[in-house]
C-alpha cells in the first residue's frame, strides 16, 4: 500500500514559495497591529470618512510582512492565493525600492492624494497579477466580467487609495492592455 501524500492547494504551495524567496515572510493579522490600527484611523481622518474599511476590507505589504484582515483564514484558499499573488508584488516592490524608498514613492510622489503616480504604478504591477491569478484561478472569462473590472478601475479612482489616479480613459486602457496579455478566452 502506498502512502498518501498530503494534497498542497496553489495557496499553500505560494506561501512555501515566498518563504523561499523571502526567508523573513510572514503573514500577520492587521487588526492585532497597533501600526494598521493607528493607519486605519489617520486614513479616516485624511479620506473625510471615506475610508473606513482599511482594517476589514484591505490586505496590506509592508517589508517583508503582508497584514491580512481577520476573516483571511475564513476564505477560499483559491481567494487567498489569488490575493496573495497581488501582495507577493508588492514584497518584491519592497525588496527593490527598500521600505524608506517604498514610503517616499508610495505615499507621498507626486501627491500623497489625487495624482499619487508612484502609487498607481505600483497599485497597477500588482493589480495585473491580480488579474492574471483569476484568470488562472476562476477562467479567462472572469477578469472580463464588468463587475471585476469595475472593481480593480474603482480601486485607482475612489478613496480606497486616496483617489490615486484620477485618469478613468488611462486606467482603461491599461486594463485593457492587461486583459490582452491573457490571449484570447477559450
């Protein structure tokens, strides 16, 4: 009789992976963080009430550590995968620009809000991983879905991110650029 070797989802086996290639990865619950708890706060004050969902409804990279709400355990391992495809961008973002220069591009160039161009581009190598991990994950028909479209774009244009890019005819046409890179649906 053979033995049964231990079936490993794609979550799993990305969460070996960047353990990897980032021997100080780790995952950590933001609402058991007094940094997120304090951002969540300044992020209300700064959005004028418009961002209120930072602890519950956003992960987060900082360094070599992605900050995940408190249902993340609750989630498909297929939704978590497809999440942390988008934050295993971001590790290697920091992994290249350093967390000090991270800080300085992502949070303040050219403007903190409104036009955070620095911001938009990191949002947008992150947000086509997105996109190509439900692609891989839900079908090639699932980015295409308006709804998920809709999604990714309002994340650029609404206070999510301080209304980092305020360009919808651009935005598009990147989305569209993405959806390209997939090749045709079957």
């Amino acid at each position: 009789m053979r033995p049964t070797l231990p079936v490993v989802n794609r979550y799993d086996a990305l969460v070996a992976a960047l353990r990897v290639e980032f021997p100080r990865f780790k995952i950590v619950r933001k609402d058991q963080s007094r940094l997120h708890r304090a951002i969540h706060k300044a992020l209300t004050v700064i959005t004028f009430g418009r961002m209120t969902t930072y602890l519950d409804s956003f992960q987060t990279t900082i360094g070599n550590t992605v900050y995940v709400t408190s249902d993340w355990d609750d989630w498909s391992a297929d939704h978590r995968y497809v999440t942390l495809r988008h934050e295993a961008i971001h590790l290697r973002q920091f992994r290249k620009f350093t967390l000090p220069g991270m800080a300085v591009l992502y949070l303040l160039l050219p403007l903190p809000m409104g036009l955070a161009w620095f911001r938009a581009y990191f949002e947008k190598e992150a947000y086509a991983e997105s996109v190509r991990a439900a692609a891989e994950v839900w079908g090639p028909e699932h980015p295409r879905l308006d709804s998920y479209r809709q999604h990714i774009i309002d994340q650029f244009m609404g206070p999510s991110y301080g209304w980092m890019w305020p360009f919808r005819a651009s935005l598009e046409r990147w989305y569209d650029g993405v959806l390209a890179s997939l090749g045709s649906p079957r």
